[in-house]
C-alpha cells in the first residue's frame, strides 16, 4: 500500500505499508532540491518501494491524503460537503485530477482510494504516538472543506466528531498575517511565530475583532477569505484597513509595529487553541491527545498546550 501525500498544493510525499507495518517514508522535495515541493511525488515513491524491495506494478493499494473532488468543488462553490457533492463525488473519473494521473501511470494495477484530509493527519499521529487511544485535534489551513477537526483514535478506527467548515479559521489567519508581514506564505509561518517573542501582542484585541469566535476556538474572520491568491491579498487589504496599517513589503525594514504584530497573532493563535484543546477535552472525555496538522507545527503553542494541564499528554505530530 502506498500512501501519496501534497494535492492540497505543498509538500508531495510518498510512505510505503506492507502487511500494515510502515517501511518507508519520503518527501519529494528531497530529490527536486525544491522546497515544498508540491509536484506529484515520482521520486518519493520510487523511493519507498527501493528501500522496501519493490516495484511499482507491485503496489496494490495507491491511498490519497485527501479527496480532490471535495477540495475541488467547495474551491468553486465555497460551500462545505453535502449528500450532493458526495455522490457526485463517485462519478468523477480520478484521472480528472494530476495526481491521481500520475499515479495511474506510474501503478497502472493499483486500486485507488481516497483518505480525508484531517483523518489522514489524525491516523499518521495516532500511528506514531505511544497512546493506546487518544483524542485528537487537527487544526490546518485548509482540509477539503473543513479547518479543524476534533475526534478519538484508537487501534481499530481514527473517527471525526466534531468539524469546522470553511477554511477562513484560525490557520488562515496566521497565514493572513505572515503574508501582511512580508513574508511569503504557505511555509514563512515558522519566521512569524519565531519573531513573536521580540514583540508585545498589544495588536491581539483588533486581531479578535477582525473575526468571530466562540467559547470553543470556532473562529471565523468576519469578511470572506481563501487561500487563493486573488482573495489573499483582498484580504490583506482588509486587515490593513482594520488594524490602520500599511502591508510591509519583502525586503522593508522591520520595524516595532511589525514584531508587535507577530506577538499578536501569536499570543491569539495560543488563546483559541487552548479553547480548542478545552473542548476537546470536555467533548471526548479523553485524558490524552494527538496534537496534528499543520497549525501543530507551532511548536511554542504546543508547549503552552502541555503546560495548560488540559490533557495528561500531548503528542505532536512530527
């Protein structure tokens, strides 16, 4: 079985199962030298079957993290998966969409399925966590149609519980920030949360009023944003509008305002994962968490999370 990972547009990746027991991992960009690679992940694959001894007319299973035509459709339409689109779902040849292309060239004899996005975050940290069984909480940009999923994982099944829909959360709002900053997004978060400690978050208050949320971290920004780049930078248009500042470009001086900035998204970014992580706790009853995607690589929320006292443990994905 071989699982391919990056159609949501970073990031390509290939792991390798045989019998169920994980032999091989790898990242495209590794081979192309390019980073975040987002490009069908050839290299990785081969890759994989190398070290486990393989060929590619020996793979059975090709498993996606996540489902194109989902992804696909709520780009279009904005709204979140329903009975409609799903059976809709099931009519669309996979060959539609580049990855599943290549792959099919690449593993002409393979069966082809289709992962959702946060249960493939939630099963790969249930798979390399120590626990027994654990709740999780997934917070992304962007999964399919949804921002951040609470759910239970054990040994038998990863099952979703409790969504957020849409992809305006608390995930884009970082990323809304780092490109107002100057940074180029989808992979510059790491220089935010990393300037953060430089500043004072005295910006925290307009950042909340730029959005809506409630006791559970279930936020929304108040005016319509997506990860596409014509929206991006409407909506940092926006931001700069509410908080009465200019956008800096790549290259300016960073100046106090700035780092204040970046202490301000970060010390928001905290505040609604700690409401999140209380939720899912109430919510499952689970002493011990799975603290996945992509919003799980700040890693000074996740040791504010451990210190919280929320859940007895803590595990990030890696």
């Amino acid at each position: 079985m071989l699982g391919i990972g990056g159609l949501l547009g970073h990031d390509g990746n290939a792991a390798l199962l045989v019998d169920g027991r994980v032999v091989a991992a790898s990242q495209e960009e590794r081979f192309t030298r390019k980073k975040h690679d987002a490009g069908f992940p050839r290299n990785a694959a081969l890759d994989c079957l190398e070290i486990g001894g393989l060929a590619p007319e020996d793979v059975g299973w090709c498993v996606f993290s996540e489902k194109p035509f989902q992804n696909l459709l709520h780009e279009r339409t904005e709204s979140p998966t329903n009975a409609i689109s799903w059976w809709a779902s099931r009519l669309i040849p996979a060959g539609k969409f580049s990855y599943p292309a290549a792959a099919r060239a690449l593993f002409p004899g393979a069966d082809f399925k289709y992962a959702w996005h946060h249960l493939s975050h939630a099963a790969a940290a249930f798979a390399t966590s120590p626990f027994e069984r654990a709740a999780f909480l997934c917070v992304d940009g962007k999964g399919e149609d949804v921002s951040a999923t609470v759910g239970v994982a054990d040994r038998r099944r990863t099952e979703i519980l409790y969504e957020l829909p849409y992809e305006n959360g608390i995930g884009l709002l970082y990323t809304l920030v780092t490109s107002f900053l100057g940074f180029t997004s989808f992979g510059s978060e790491y220089k935010v949360m990393g300037l953060a400690p430089y500043g004072e978050p005295v910006w925290v208050e307009e950042l909340r009023r730029f959005a809506i949320s409630d006791e559970s971290g279930a936020l929304r920004l108040r005016e319509r944003a997506t990860f596409a780049w014509p929206h991006m930078l409407a909506s940092m248009a926006a931001l700069g509008r509410h908080l009465g500042l200019p956008q800096r470009l790549k290259g300016q001086p960073l100046e106090a305002i700035h780092v204040d900035l970046a202490a301000s998204i970060q010390e928001l970014f905290e505040l609604e994962l700690l409401k999140m992580a209380e939720f899912a706790r109430r919510s499952t009853g689970e002493r011990n968490l799975l603290f996945c995607g992509g919003c799980a690589q700040n890693c000074v929320t996740a040791g504010r999370l451990r210190r919280s006292g929320i859940f007895d443990a803590v595990f990030n994905s890696p």
